[in-house]
C-alpha cells in the first residue's frame, strides 16, 4: 500500500467507519481505525438495502442517496461469491388494516408517480405463502436487498486488516489524533466528539430462530404497516430478524418489555407461522438522526470530516458514504444536501438561545 498521500484516523468501527477505511485504504492512505470495541447500531442491524421501501414523500434526497448506494452494493461492494452476505432479494410491501392500506397507498402514488421500479400486487400470498389469509395488498420491489450485518463487518474488517488498516483505543477529543485527516464516523457519539447536531433514536430488533418441524422464513425482505406500527421481517439461514421499534429515550439500550411485546405479536400478525420460531435474541441500538433525516457527509474543516448521521439507512448508504469521503480526501466535495455545516446556523441560534436561559 502506497503512503504517499498521509494518514488517515477514522474514528468509529461501525459499518460505515469500516467502509470508510477500506475506501482510504485503497486510494492510497495509512488508516487507523479509533474503536471502544463495543457491539453498536451496526450489530444490532437488520441488513435491509431497501431505498424504496423505507421512503416516504418528501424525502427525495434521501431516496435518491438510496438509490445511488443500492447500485453500488449490487455492482460489488462486497464480493458477494466469495464471501456470502446477501440473505434475500426483492422486497414486499404490505399493509394488515384499511389505515395501513391507505398509507401504503401514499408511498406506492409517490413512488410510482417518479417512475421508480415496484410493482403493486393484490396477491400478496402468491408472493410469500405464509403471510396471514387477509393480507392481500402491496407492492414488490425486486432491486432492493438485504444483507448479514454481521458477515459484512466481519468481511469489512478482514479486508481492512489485509489493507494494512490498525486499531487504537476510543478517542476523547480530536486534538488527540495524530494524523493528516480526521473522519468522524462514529454514529450517535459524533454529537459530543464536534458538537454534531445528531440524537440517539432507539430501535428493538430481535431474532427468532427456526426450529425442528417449522415453517421456512420468507424468501423475501417483507415489510409492513402493522394497526401504524412499522415492522420488517429480514429473512436470514436460520430464521428471520424482526424490527424494529423506534422512539427517543436518550442513550438507553435496555429492550424494553412493551417494544418486544409489540414487535413479536405485529410479526406473528404477519407471518403466524412465526409462533413456532424460538426466540433467539433481543438487542437494541441507537440510530444516529439528523433533523432532515439525512446523514452528515463532508467537510468539517481543513483537517476533520464527518461521516455520521445515518440514521436508519447505515448499511444501505455505506457504499456511497465511503465513495464519498474517497472524493472528499482527494480534495472534492460531498454534494450540499448532505453538507454537515448545513445546520451550523440553526445549530448555532439554538444554543445561544439555551446559554441565554
């Protein structure tokens, strides 16, 4: 590996701190990755690649951002031959009650009306046999993807390693850091690392694990409004990932009864035959949001950059964030919807506003 152009610390160990060091790695960068070590978002993860399904009006940027980075993750971002992470493809769309249905009507409008691909079915059952008899409409959307979160870290840190990319410890403060650039990608921590405009939403995920005598999962991503609840169902070997709550409770990661509870009955809504899985595993994270929902992409200053803010699109976005900050190293810019100093006047109102009470 050349180390022609400098050194690069990347602070954050996460699916896009590890994109993002692969990609310096390869131009030509001396990478260090700055990590505590600890299981985040990114573990917790379900995997979905689905710009289409997680729209909504409105958010054209950030579906369009979608759009560009599920290209990328299809063109070969990881080598999918040799190192096995794709667990479905295609995508379905479903809705239980006469509400869900108008809802999902408002996305399937909106989307077909800026000529996206997705398909509208009234036979959702043909799609998945195993949905419960009275769901019957949604849309496909047979580009989008879904991924083992956990493969794609560890085929992420394998070739880190191969690239010549170290580990050090958690960073404090920035001034700490001993190299040319900096890169802040360490999610929800970003806000308190350069005063970052992101909070911590929590979001429940968890696991059920197909046994002896069960039904197989879904072949396919499927999501769905629930009675207004939110739920996917991520289809994986051995079973599915089920997710996942979302609500703001500070930096707690503690599952909490009434979000699982909501999760297990809106899955076996769904899919009943669920009610034969085991339960596997219960985790939480924290997604780190923005105001406008889409995440924090360029240039702080001369020397430090941000890669954060992603919110519930993290896997989805890696390849083009870690694109992105390639272009930014390299002396060019990240596109002004993603500009993190967009908020630094808001940011700035805000707290002088707080230092005055």
């Amino acid at each position: 590996m050349s180390s022609q152009k400098g050194s690069v610390a990347v602070i954050g160990g996460g699916v896009i701190g590890l994109s993002v060091a692969r990609e310096a790695a390869r131009g030509g960068w001396q990478v260090i990755i700055y990590d505590d070590g600890r299981k985040g978002p990114s573990w917790v993860a379900g995997g979905m690649l689905a710009p289409y399904s997680e729209a909504w009006p409105g958010e054209d940027d950030l579906l369009d951002l979608g759009i560009e980075s599920l290209g990328i993750w299809r063109d070969g971002f990881i080598d999918d031959l040799e190192n096995p992470v794709i667990t479905a493809r295609g995508s379905l769309t479903v809705a239980v009650d006469t509400a869900d249905a108008g809802e999902l009507r408002t996305m399937t409008e909106w989307l077909a009306g800026r000529g996206h691909a997705i398909t509208e079915t009234a036979h959702a059952r043909d799609i998945e046999p195993m949905l419960a008899q009275n769901i019957r409409r949604g849309f496909t959307a047979p580009d989008e993807l879904s991924v083992d979160n956990r493969k794609v870290l560890q085929v992420l840190t394998t070739e880190c390693l191969a690239l010549g990319v170290v580990w050090g410890p958690p960073v404090v403060h920035i001034g700490d850091v001993d190299a040319d650039q900096v890169v802040i990608a360490n999610g929800v921590q970003a806000a308190a690392l350069a005063d970052l405009p992101v909070r911590p939403v929590k979001g429940e995920v968890l696991r059920l694990r197909r046994r002896p005598g069960a039904m197989p999962p879904p072949v396919h991503v499927i999501r769905a409004r629930v009675h207004g609840r939110h739920l996917y169902l991520v289809p994986r070997e051995d079973g599915v990932v089920v997710g996942a709550t979302q609500y703001e409770h500070g930096h707690d990661t503690a599952p909490a009864v009434a979000g699982v509870r909501d999760l297990l009955d809106d899955a076996c809504t769904l899919l009943p035959c669920l009610g034969e899985y085991e339960f596997a595993e219960c985790a939480a994270g924290l997604r780190p949001m923005t105001d406008d929902n889409l995440p924090m992409v360029g240039r702080l200053d001369d020397r430090v950059i941000t890669a954060a803010g992603h919110g519930r699109s993290g896997f989805l976005l890696a390849p083009w964030t870690a694109k992105t900050i390639g272009t930014v190293l390299d002396g060019g810019e990240s596109p002004a919807a993603v500009d993190p100093r967009r908020f630094e006047e808001a940011h700035s109102v805000s707290r002088a506003s707080q230092e005055t009470r």
